[in-house]
C-alpha cells in the first residue's frame, strides 16, 4: 500500500496540473470587459409584441399582446372578459375553460396567438341574465353551484361536451368504438372529470346536463 505522505504528493501534483490545464485552454481575450448592457441584444426584459385578431362571442377584437400572453389573461385582462376564471393556472381544474371553433379548452394552457382568427366563445357569449343558454337555465334548476366560481368553466365544457357526444367522439368509458356514445352518467362524469367544483356539487352538474340533453334529442 502506498503511504499517505505518496497519496498527498498526487494529489497536490493533480490540483496543479488541472489549474495549469485551465489556463492554457482560457480563450484568447477572455479577461476582455463584458460587452456594455446597450449592446445586448434588444434588451432581455423588453417583451416581444405582436398584433393578434381574435372572434370573441361574435365579435372581432383586435389586440396588441406579448407573445406569452395567454388565451385566458387576454379574455381577463386585455378584453374584460372575467366570467372565465383563474383557478389553479395549470390546466387541472377546468374554471378557465372556453370554446374555440366549438372545441372545450383550457385557456390557461394555450397562449393568444395561437388562436389567430379564431371564434373564442366565453360564458358572457353563451347568455345573458335576461335571456340565458338552456344549460346556464339548467344550472340554476338543479342548483349546479354553490359558491359559482368553477360555475363558467362547467358550463363551457357541458355545451361543448354534447356536441361531442353528437359529433360521435368516444371517450374512455365508450364500450363500443364503432356504435354512437350513449349519454349516460358514467359518460358525462368521465367527459366533465377535467372539470372540479370544490363545492362538490356534481350530481346536480350531472342532472342539469341530462336535462339539456333530453331537451336537445
């Protein structure tokens, strides 16, 4: 065995031949002075804008946003739009749910300028308190919220939901691929399980659903 006074000596010697290694390798001019905060490239903190165009309820807006300006801060914050709502910013409760081209989305998890000249339809496009959409009307008969705040995302995602039933698209509880989904329970709570109501009033979300449904047959 090699005595320790011999493991010390290498151990020095390998120190000093890696610092010599290291500033052999130092590119040329690297103690130069760090280029000036003006000649960076156009200032990291300046966010980029773009101009975007979307069909919000019907109408045509037009906005100038940061690039990462999200779906759902446009809605809240550029347009006013604040029925749709901010839960848990990570697409996992479904309160900022709207539908694009018909399709349910989470606007939290999908940036504005993706939906270029799309048709964006939020809960305030759905209805109004003095004529409202036959599921808001449904939600308020089975009492499917309580304290209303995932209530717009719910919605949004019933509308859109049985379209999709219509439209013959299976979820994961479908036991025939190849027949039409039947509107059963187990069908809706699986399609509306990306959608949480804390309050927990989902049997009544499931009746007021059924209800439309059967009005809509």
């Amino acid at each position: 065995m090699e005595s320790s006074s011999h493991l010390s000596l290498t151990r020095r010697a390998l120190v000093a031949a890696a610092a010599a290694t290291a500033g052999a390798t130092t590119p040329e001019g690297a103690d130069a002075q760090p280029a000036s905060a003006g000649n960076s490239s156009t200032d990291a903190g300046t966010p980029a804008m773009t101009s975007v165009s979307l069909r919000v309820n019907g109408e045509l807006r037009s906005l100038e946003l940061d690039t990462r300006t999200t779906l759902l801060n446009a809605l809240r914050e550029h347009l006013q739009l604040t029925g749709s709502k901010k839960g848990c910013d990570h697409g996992q409760c479904g309160a900022c749910t709207v539908m694009v081209d018909g399709r349910r989305v989470y606007s939290c998890l999908t940036l504005a300028v993706m939906h270029e000249g799309d048709e964006v339809t939020t809960i305030e496009g759905l209805g109004q308190p003095e004529a409202l959409h036959p599921m808001q009307a449904a939600f308020v008969k089975h009492d499917g919220y309580q304290c209303g705040y995932c209530t717009p995302g719910q919605i949004c995602a019933s509308v859109a939901m049985l379209e999709e039933i219509k439209a013959g698209v299976p979820s994961h509880v479908t036991a025939d691929l190849m027949a039409s989904p039947q509107l059963t329970a187990e069908e809706i709570r699986e399609r509306m399980s990306g959608n949480i109501c804390r309050c927990g009033a989902y049997s009544n979300i499931v009746e007021a659903i059924t209800e439309v449904a059967g009005r809509q047959a």
